[in-house]
C-alpha cells in the first residue's frame, strides 16, 4: 500500500509543463550532497558557514531544510554552478525563498546570478554579475528588493523602490525578465512592481539632451508682470517706519553728565503706509518661458538586447550579515513564468501556514515560561523576604538589559559592492 502511494506522487510531480526548461533548481533534500554542489569563495579566510536546517520553526522539517548564515557579522560568498545558457528571445524567471528567522537588523538576502567564466573560488563583492536580486535589510531606513542588471560591466539599479518583507516567515521572491524587455517583480506569487528596462533604470543615456547651440535670444522677455509706467508714489507716502514716542518723557533724575543726551524711546509709526510699489500691468512684451529646445542624443542608441545575457552559469550567495540566521531555499532559474509560480506554490505555498502556526505556537509556550518564571521568581521573593535576596535579583536584572534585544548598536553595512 504504501509503495504504492509512493509511486503515483512520483508520476504527479513528474506531468508539469513539457516545454519550460529549468536551469538550475535546488531544494537541499539529498542531505550533505549540497556541499559537492556549491562552492565557498576562498578570497577570505574568513567567510561565515552555511548550515542545513529547517530553522526553529517550519512548515515541513525535511521540505523546508535550506542553508542557514550561521555566523554573526561575518562576510559570505558561495555558489553553485549550472549548463551555461543564454536568456535570448525567451522570459528569464529568478526565484527563490529567503526567511529571516532571526529578526534581522542587517543583511543582504538576495542572490547574484553570473556568467558562466566566474571563477568561484575567487568570487567576491566586486565580482562581476550579471543580476542582482532580492531584498536587503539594513536598520529602519533600508528595507528593500535590489534589482541590479550589468550592462557593458556597469551595474544599474533600479530606480523605482521596491519595499522588502522584514519579518520572521519564509518570503518567496521572484524575478521575471522578458525579451520584450519589461520585467516584473513578485513577492509571495503577487506582483509588486512592474515596467519596462529603458523607464526604469538608467542603462541607456537618455534619448534626447538639450540642444547645446540653441541659447535664450539676449531679449527675451519672459516677465509675465511688469511695473505700471504711468504709476507714481503719491504726495506725502514718505512717512518713517518708526517716530520717538511722544508721551515720552524725559526721568527727573535723568543726569546729562552721567547718562548721556536723552533720547525718547521709538514706537511705530501709525502713519506708516509702508513702501511704496507701482501697480502691476501685464506686460505686453511678454513672450513666455523660454523653452530649451530638446535634440537627438547623439550618445544614445537604441538597444532591444538590455535584456540578453549570454553564458549565464552561476548563483551565488554574496553577503554581509550583521545578525546571522536567514535560510535560503527552492532555488530556481527557469524560462517559464508559470512552472515557477506552480514550483512557488509546492514550496513557499504549502509551507507557509504550518510554518506560521508553528512560530506562533513557540511564542505561546515562550510567552507562557516567561509567566510562570516571573511568577515563581515573585512567590520566591514574597517567601523569603529576605534583603540579601533582593540586592542579588536587582544585580541580575542590571547585567542582563544591556543585551536585550532591539537595544544593540546597527553596524553600518559595507556597500562595495554596488
Ligand atoms: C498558485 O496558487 C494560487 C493561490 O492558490 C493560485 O491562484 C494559482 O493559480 C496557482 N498557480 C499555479 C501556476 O498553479
């Protein structure tokens, strides 16, 4: 019976789409093999270690195993290598799952993809690649989804801010990039941004400049209002802001010798009109804002292959983590928009709630020792009554809230790469 079963789930995974073809795809389920499979960089010695797990809390324990940062502030570099292909004339999908289990303050999630030449044993930050994709978390001001495309070995970014997901739960991330060069974005299976190459990043100079020949003529008026000529200041407008106080009066024990001439105090003048301004007129020489005529940029040329990379042939993992702890999973690069959303569903689909259910179940119980251990603490105390106890217990509390969570200093992040 149970054979059986085993073989019908076998032909059901089996029967997806015939003509999608899947590049790379990797879900750590073969135990140690990953490690014969991706490769860390040896540029430093000191790049932190991957570890394969499921994290505190999961959908699925042996499903859900992905490799976890498992070193604090540490640099890390590793990849794993595929067929070399080229994305021409065909959509070129990017996903993968990132969780966060440890409450990130500082770390890249995302993923690099390479040509097929990177020499990963030496792979660094400054490594050329061809795409960079997926979030990047750093303090409260960045917490974003990086959508970086080389071209002509200088890197873009793009210009539109894609808000990241900044939470504990496993996050599905996915990159579509289209040979009629839009490309769209999705967390989660939905869409959360989408466009074209040309608008939304700076690849190419832009199409046209301002003519450099063409100057605004030496007598352009482009004063819409100019002062009315047959407008004169009235007789007697001259009146001073401000006049000495006429109910001021000089002290009687005022000393000329000693304080010097006295002077009335000032006080606004309730005359004052103010400065005088001619009437307003239209005027008639007007002749509008004087606009720089725009010509062909003679830089720009038009380019329907932004999109195109040749010999793509590496994912790596290239990053900085300040609080480690995030696992990535259900790795694939594919040329189907579809099999990648259905692969998403299998995964990141199936997952998410028990996961949920279960983080949320530690939490109760987490919640609940907390209870009982301030309760226990406080009967202790109520018991004994005893001073010497006391003083002890307000030492503790003092050695422990410096490490409390939320209250550690944010390392600035090492941008070299971008
Ligand atoms: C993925 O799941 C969503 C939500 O259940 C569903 O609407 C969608 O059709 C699924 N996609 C595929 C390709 O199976």
């Amino acid at each position: 019976m149970r054979v059986a079963v085993a073989i019908f789930s076998v032909f059901a995974s089996v029967a997806v789409t015939i003509d999608a073809t899947v590049y790379f795809k990797e879900q750590f389920q073969d135990g140690d093999a990953w490690k014969s499979r991706w490769l860390v960089s040896k540029h430093k010695t000191d790049y932190g270690e991957w570890k394969l797990t499921a994290g505190k809390f999961y959908g699925d324990a042996e499903a859900d195993k992905g490799l976890q940062t498992s070193q604090d502030a540490r640099f890390y570099a590793m990849s794993s290598r595929f067929e070399p292909f080229s994305n021409e004339g065909k959509p070129l999908v990017v996903q993968f799952t990132v969780k966060h289990e440890q409450k990130i303050d500082c770390g890249g999630g995302y993923v690099k993809i390479f040509p097929a030449n990177l020499d990963q044993a030496a792979m660094h930050g400054d490594s050329q690649y061809y795409i960079m994709f997926g979030p990047d978390i750093c303090g409260y001001s960045t917490k974003k989804v990086h959508v970086i495309f080389n071209y002509k070995g200088k890197n873009h970014l793009i210009k539109k801010e894609i808000k990241c997901k900044d939470d504990e739960l496993t996050h599905l991330y996915t990159l579509i990039l289209n040979p009629d060069q839009t490309y769209e974005v999705k967390i989660n299976n939905e869409k959360v941004e989408s466009g074209t190459l040309e608008d939304d990043w700076d690849i190419l100079p832009a199409k046209t400049i301002k003519d450099p020949e063409a100057k605004k003529p030496e007598d352009w008026d482009d004063r819409p209002k100019i002062d009315d000529p047959t407008d004169t200041k009235p007789e007697g407008w001259e009146k001073p802001e401000n006049i000495p106080d006429p109910d001021a009066k000089k002290p009687d024990d005022w000393d000329v010798d000693m304080d010097g001439e006295w002077e009335p105090p000032v006080i606004p003048n309730p005359e004052y009109q103010g400065e005088w301004k001619p009437k307003q007129i239209d005027n008639p020489d007007y002749k509008g804002t004087w606009v720089h005529p725009e010509i062909d940029n003679p830089e720009y040329t038009a380019d329907t292959s932004i999109y195109k990379f040749d010999n793509i042939g590496v994912l790596g993992l290239d990053l900085w983590q300040v609080k480690s702890g995030t696992i990535f999973d259900n790795f694939l690069i594919g040329d189907d928009v579809k099999e990648a959303e259905e692969f998403g569903n299998e995964t990141w689909g199936t997952t998410k709630e028990p996961e949920k259910k279960m983080k949320d179940a530690q939490e109760e119980e987490e919640r609940k020792a907390r209870e009982e251990e301030e309760k226990s603490k406080k009967d202790t105390a109520d018991d004994e009554g005893d001073e010497d106890e006391e003083e002890d217990e307000s030492k503790e509390e003092e050695e422990d809230s410096p490490t409390e969570e939320g209250e550690e200093e944010i390392p600035m992040k090492d941008k070299d790469e971008l």
